[in-house]
C-alpha cells in the first residue's frame, strides 16, 4: 500500500473543512485574480446545479475575511499572486448569505425564512452589540435586525444596514456574497406568489448592491439567469457572467486536465475513457468541463 490518499470532499461546500481535514481539492483560488483584476462592482455567476459555485463563494468569504485563517491558503494558486493576497487577504468584513433554504408553499412563510436568513448573517457580527466604534443609534439598528418580527421596510434595507455598521466597526468598505439568489424566486414561482417574492428580492438586492456606499463589491451565483428587466432594473453596475462567457469558463466545473490530475492521484486512469463518456458534455465558454458532483460520486464509488 503506498500512502494514505486524500478523501474525497463529496458533497462538502465549506472551503476551510476540505483544506484543514485534508480533502482532495481542485484549486479554484485563480477565480480571486480573476474577480479582482476583471470583475465589476457586483458580479453575477449563473451555472447549473452542483457546480461548485456554494464551495468557490465559501473560498471567497475565506479569503477575504478579517476573520479568516491565511494559513489555508498556503501553496494554493492565489498564494502565488503575492500582490493581491497582500492587499485583499483578510482585509475586508464579508457579509456571506445563502438564500438556498428559503422554499416555502405561502409568501407569508418565504418572508419568515427570509428574516431568518438575513438574522443568521447579522448574528454573526456579535460583536457589533458593544462595538465603541458604534453610538446608541447605530446599536439599536443592529438589534433591529436580530428581531424575528421585522417588519418589510426593516428586511428591505437589513444587508444595507449591516454593511454600513460593519463598516464603521471596521473601518473598511464591506465585501458582499449571496448565493443561490434565484432559489426563493423559482420556489415563488412554483407555488403562485412570485410577484411579492420578487418585489422583496429587487428591494433588498437593490439597497445593498446599488445604493450602498460601504460596498466594496459583491459577488451573487444562481443557476438561471432571471430576466434582467425584472429584478435587476435598477443595477447598472452588474457583470453577468454565465456559461458562454469565456473569461471564468474553468472555475466552475472540473476541466479535462483536472478530471486526468485526479484519476491519476487515485490510480484511477483507466476509468477515464467512461467517465468522459458519461459525464463530459458541458461547454463553459471555449472550455469543456465536467460537474463536479458526477466525477466525486463516480470515483467515490
């Protein structure tokens, strides 16, 4: 038996986990130069489920954190970008919302999920609570948003408003990510209320992505491109990036080189021909590429 080999991270979206426990990991760290040299002020990544965008926001909210641990990215392809790490690596307050669990029959009920949702990422600012850096005012409009009872106008301005406290705690503008943005819309959708569900998401991602002046950017991921007309009207300072656009093709998604790297690490080559004939079949871009999902749980098996 040679050594040990690495488990492999199936179904695991938390990036700390899979490089302290010592998972398998398929270096996706390039996607940061890439934002950070050629992104927008608020970018939208769409791409199919289970295509690691939940893992790449997790490496995202890692990297830029004040209270991030640097040493996870040790050896990485970003720790190679020395100028960046240094001037973005654990500099910023990050705001990281996943908004996958809100599925609900009743809009009534989508709205709680909602204030849930928005009361878990405030709950993790703790400390905003006896920050000196914050008056009576500002303390009041922390606890405001740990309230289960919020009403609309609260839930509308919530990100907005914690970015704000957070900046002056900081002293620094605020890096914002929301996952799965489109899951409560599609769910809204399904279940006839999607003309109040959209009302709700344009209002809370319009105050904290266009009108917030303590945003330093934001990165938002879901699987279908919702008519930009709709919810976006008022962003113009959006980047869509989907699957045809070129630049970010192979950071979501195993490419061919990566499938090869890690069917030779677990002497698995000879399976390669059926993996690709299973398997393959996403173009990103110019790139082909495989879901991740599909490879772990085929050479998991």
């Amino acid at each position: 038996m040679g050594e040990e080999k690495k488990r492999l991270p199936v179904g695991l979206e938390n990036f700390e986990q899979i490089i302290k426990e010592n998972y398998y990991y398929v270096d996706k760290t390039g996607l940061i130069s890439e934002l950070l040299r050629n992104g927008g002020m608020v970018n939208l990544f769409t791409r199919p489920r289970r295509f690691g965008k939940t893992l790449n926001m997790s490496m995202l909210e890692h990297f830029f954190s004040i209270e991030g641990d640097k040493s996870i990215f040790k050896g990485l392809e970003i720790s190679k970008d020395t100028e960046l790490s240094e001037e973005y690596m654990g500099r910023y307050a990050v705001i990281c919302v996943s908004l996958k669990g809100i599925n609900a029959g009743s809009y009534d009920t989508a709205f709680r999920l909602m204030v849930e949702t928005i009361k878990g990422a405030a709950k993790k600012a703790k400390f905003l609570k006896t920050s000196d850096k914050l008056d009576d005012d500002e303390k009041e409009d922390y606890r405001a948003l740990l309230n289960k009872d919020m009403d609309e106008a609260t839930l509308f301005l919530s990100l907005k408003t914690l970015s704000e406290l957070l900046e002056k705690h900081y002293e620094s503008k605020v890096i914002v990510l929301i996952d799965e943005y489109d899951v409560p819309l599609a769910k809204a959708f399904e279940n006839g209320y999607y003309d109040q569900m959209l009302f709700l998401i344009r209002n809370l991602l319009e105050q904290v992505l266009k009108t917030n002046d303590s945003l330093k950017f934001a990165v938002m991921t879901g699987c279908m491109r919702i008519s930009k007309e709709s919810i976006f009207t008022g962003l113009n300072n959006l980047k869509v990036l989907s699957i045809t656009d070129e630049r970010y093709d192979e950071y979501f998604g195993f490419t061919d080189t990566e499938v090869k790297e890690m069917l030779k690490y677990y002497e698995m080559e000879h399976h390669y021909e059926d993996i690709k004939s299973w398997y393959d079949g996403y173009r990103f871009g110019s790139t082909e590429v495989y879901c991740p999902w599909d490879v772990l749980n085929y050479c998991d098996k």
